[in-house]
C-alpha cells in the first residue's frame, strides 16, 4: 500500500534520513520507534508531503507521492495527526472535526463519518460546541485522532500519539487506536514509547540516527536484545 | 443567529437608514460617515489579519489606490459606480502581486512586502501627482453630503454581510483553520496558499471600494493622502482594540476609535495619538481578545455569580 525506497532526506544542509526504506501493507499497524530525534517524525513529514525528500521514492497504490503537494496527498487518502496533536484551539470541537472532512473525498460523506468518530470517541460529542482549547491532554488528542480520521483516511499516520499523556490515557488511546485498526483503516504509528508500540503493531521499524536498524513483527523485535537493551531497559 | 441579534441587527440598520433624516446637522452626519469609513477599513482589514492571521501592513495601499483610480475614471467622465469597481480591482491587482510571491515564504515577509508596497506608494503618487485633487465645480455646486453617507452604509452593510456568510463557508473555516496552525491545516488538505490569497484578494477589494468611496466624498485632497500609512495602523488598532476575528470587534473598534478620537481632538489635538498608542499597548497586552473578549469574559463571570447566588437562594428556601 505504501512503500518508502531509499529516502534520503534534510532540513537545509542537515541530513536526517539516510537511505529509508519501509513498507505498509493494506491492513496492517505498522510501527515505526526509535528515541528522540532519531528520523521518526522526519519520515511522517515526508510521505505526508510536508518536507520532499532529497532522493528516493514514495509511493502510495500506484501514485507517486515524491512531488505531490499536502492537500493533494490527503485527498489520495493519506491523513496525518501531528506530533502534540496540533488541533485549533481556537474553534470549537466541532468545527475542528468539520476542517478535518475538508477534501472533497471525504466531504460528501461528512455526516456518516461524523457519526463513526463519535461512536469511537463520545466524548468528542459531549463537547462539540466546547472550545478545543479547553479540552484536556487526552481529549485533545481524541480530537486530533477524530479529526484525521474525518478524511476517511485509508491510511492514517501517528506522530507520538502517546506524548504527554498519562499511563491510563496512553492505554486508552492504544485501544482505540487498535479498534480504528480493526475496523479497517491501515495504520503506521511512530513511538517513543517503544514497549507499548511494539505490543500494539503488527510488524514495526527501529529506527536510529535516521536509519533503519532493524524490522520484525513486534513480537519478534521485543525480544531482540539490542532493542531490549536500548529501548526497554 | 438567535432571534434576538436578528432584531437587534435590524434595529441598528433602521437606525443607521433613518440617521439622516431625523439629525439633518451635517457635522452629525459627518461623524456619523466617517465612522462608517473606518468600519469598512477595519472590517476589510479583519478578514486577512483577524480571521487569517496575516498581518497587512500596507491597507492604505489599497485604499489609495481604490482613491486614485476612482477619481481619475471618475473625474473624467465615467459614472461612479463602474469606477468604484475599477478601482477595487486595480486594489486586489497590486494585492497579488505582492501576496503571491510573499505568501510562499513563511513569516514576516508579506508584512514587510506590504508595508513596502504601501510606502513605495505613497512617495511614488506623492511625487507623481504634487497637486490637489478637487472636485470639478459643476460637483462641488451639487455636492451633498447624504448620498455620500448612504454610499458608505451600503459598503459597510456589504462586507459586514460579506464577512458574515465567509466565516460561515467552507472557505472561511478553511481561513481560521489557517490562522490557527498552519502545518496542521495544511495536512488536512487546506491549501494555505489558496486561502491566504483568496482571503487577501477579499480584503484589498473592500479597501479599494471604501478608497473609491472616499474619492466620492472627500471635495479635495492630496492625491497622497489617502496612501498615507495612518489608514493602515487606525484600521488595525481598531481592530485590535474592537476584536480580532470576530464580526462585531471592528465595528465597536471603528465607533469608539472615531468617537474618542473627536472628543479628545477638542481638548488635545494631536494628543490623542498617544492615548490610542497606550490603549493599544494595554489591549495587547492584557486583552488580546479585544472589548468582545472582554465583554464575554463579563458575561461569564456575571452568569457563574447568579448561578452561585441561585444556589444560596434555593438554600435559603429549603432551611423556610
């Protein structure tokens, strides 16, 4: 479904990936960990078409990303909650959900797909007219999920969606994670938090100094002493 | 909108209609059009820097330029309305051209652009055009001052309505959601390109009608005049002071900005720039949300005191 070969990748002269390669299958929940700073949300910037890469090439069932702009790329159905979440804070629950159907794939469907995010999150529903700002850590990323999720993405990216959240949150959200999962929309999550991720994915990417180190199904890379050593203490 | 802002909106517009009428002192009227002036100034200006998030700082450039050209067509022979027209879309030409190239580089540069453009501008008709621009005698032996001010409501009753239905649109969703985070809006497929320069193409349109507008009003000035940078900084101080991204914020921004400004004119002539430089300091700093936050915030506080007074009542009774 979607396939990175050879990325290289930078910010001005800084290079940041090197030559990365991964691939998604329709279906799957994939994960893609490695510690701080070492390329994760650099990749997510890349196949969401928000940094072009140097070299190397992305594609996503038979398009070529590599030149394609952002908003292009979500129409395709690639959809992207960002690190921190990033909802606007400044509008309601809402509209934030409203912006999230804002391509034209996903628009004629906005009422349907309404309803499933708040079959998934009813908390989102209890709040919709409450400004975003006002939501806590865990409901901020509900919106930031449900909001992406309004594209009726076929593939959906995760940027740290455990950041900042307390163990419970961090559970909860997996759960719900794995139910979107489920319920059919491919998923590729890049963690820090690398036991839970692993537990969670199907197959999963380690990823150092913006290379890939290693891949395996999770429970494979979970027992793999160097990842046990580097990640899980 | 709930039933009561119907009537009140409605109420407000027989009032601005009926103003002429029944107050026939000019000078009444006068300040009465002149607050409307700045509603359109600051209502334009709000679409792009309230409800976008890009600062203009050259508004005056499409005021002047909506001045300009509506006076020159105008003058010449064309009737008012086509000329008022051509000079909004000479205003939205010049918008783009510095808008295009300066909305594809993130921060300061369109606001540096447009207050380049806006000074280059200034200088440039300043020197081009030394003389005075008065109206033609057979103008100034029928000049009138209620058509003016009927030509001003309509305009202000425009892109108020205007800003109205956008803030409602996909469009303006698309711009607030732009404002808010650009990377997030932009990986929702809201091209923010494409909205900043609608948005911008919008408010240097309104501009230019209020500068055509002007044309039409103002017996003579210098050709300058009208590009001079205060249009700008009174727009977006009022703006600020009134509400940011809100409809109503420039209204209340313009009236009390035109209002203050006459009384403390009588006693302190130019003084009250200094007043206005300190409230917009003090706006900035502890009310970024303007007079409508503020008086939200009132609201809140007044609606959670008799909800706490309603709970000691109920209290009261019970302990009968």
């Amino acid at each position: 479904m979607l396939k990175l070969s050879g990325i290289n990748a930078a910010y001005k002269d800084l290079q940041v990936l090197w030559d990365v390669s991964i691939q998604v299958d329709e279906g799957e929940l994939v994960a893609l960990v490695g510690s701080n700073g070492a390329g994760k949300t650099t990749t997510l910037r890349v196949i969401s078409g928000l940094l072009k890469p140097a070299s190397g090439s992305i594609s996503f069932q038979d398009h070529s990303l590599g030149k394609e702009s952002a908003h292009r790329i979500v129409e395709l159905g690639i959809s992207q909650v960002p690190e921190g979440g990033k909802i606007f804070t400044g509008m309601s629950v809402l509209e934030n959900l409203e912006l999230g159907a804002f391509v034209a794939r996903a628009r004629k469907d906005k009422d349907q797909t309404l309803k499933w995010v708040y079959e998934i999150f009813p908390r989102l529903e209890e709040r919709k007219n409450q400004r975003a700002g006002t939501l806590s850590g865990g409901e901020r990323q509900m919106l930031a999920i449900g909001r992406a999720l309004m594209s009726k993405p076929k593939l959906l990216l995760l940027d740290e969606p455990s950041f900042g959240l307390a163990p419970i949150l961090v559970e909860q959200i997996f759960e719900m994670i794995t139910e979107i999962n489920r319920q059919g929309v491919t998923v590729l999550l890049v963690e820090q938090n690398v036991r839970a991720a692993l537990e969670l994915a199907h197959r999963a990417y380690v990823i150092e100094n913006g290379r890939i180190v290693g891949q395996g199904t999770g429970e494979d890379l979970l027992s793999f002493e160097s990842v046990r050593r580097a990640y899980l203490g | 909108m709930g039933r009561k802002q119907v009537i009140f909106i409605a109420l407000l517009i027989a009032i601005l209609v009926l103003l002429p009428v029944v107050v026939k002192k000019d000078n009444i009227i006068n300040l009465a059009l002149l607050v409307l002036l700045y509603i359109c100034l600051a209502s334009s200006w709000n679409i792009l820097g309230g409800y976008t998030g890009q600062t203009n700082l050259g508004h005056a450039a499409f005021f002047g330029l909506g001045a300009l050209s509506t006076r020159f067509l105008w003058m010449s022979g064309w009737s008012l309305l086509p000329s008022v027209l051509a000079g909004g879309l000479l205003a939205v030409a010049f918008a783009l051209l510095i808008g295009i190239p300066a909305f594809r580089l993130r921060g300061v540069y369109f606001a540096i652009g447009t207050l380049a453009l806006a000074q280059i501008l200034y200088i440039t008709v300043g020197n081009v055009f030394s003389d005075i621009s008065s109206l033609r005698p057979q103008d100034l032996a029928t000049y009138q001052l209620v058509p003016r001010y009927y030509f001003f409501l309509v305009l202000a009753l425009l892109i108020t309505g205007t800003t109205y239905l956008l803030v409602n649109s996909k469009l303006g969703l698309g711009m607030m959601a732009v404002r808010e985070e650009e990377e997030a809006a932009e990986s929702l497929g809201v091209s923010a390109l494409k909205h900043k320069l609608l948005a911008l193409s919008i408010s240097a349109f309104f501009a230019g009608l209020s500068g055509g507008a002007f044309a039409y009003y103002h017996v003579g000035y210098y050709p300058r005049f009208p590009f001079s940078p205060e249009w700008t900084f009174d727009s977006m101080m009022m703006v600020y002071i009134g509400g940011a991204g809100t409809i109503i914020g420039p209204i209340i921004g313009a009236l009390f900005f035109v209002v203050v400004r006459e009384l403390l004119a009588l006693k302190l002539v130019e003084l009250h720039l200094i007043v206005f430089g300190i409230l917009f300091i003090l706006v900035v700093l502890f009310l970024p949300g303007g007079f409508v936050e503020a008086w939200k915030k009132m609201q809140a506080a007044f609606a959670r005191r008799s909800k706490e007074r309603g709970v000691k009542v109920s209290f009261q009774t019970t302990d009968d």
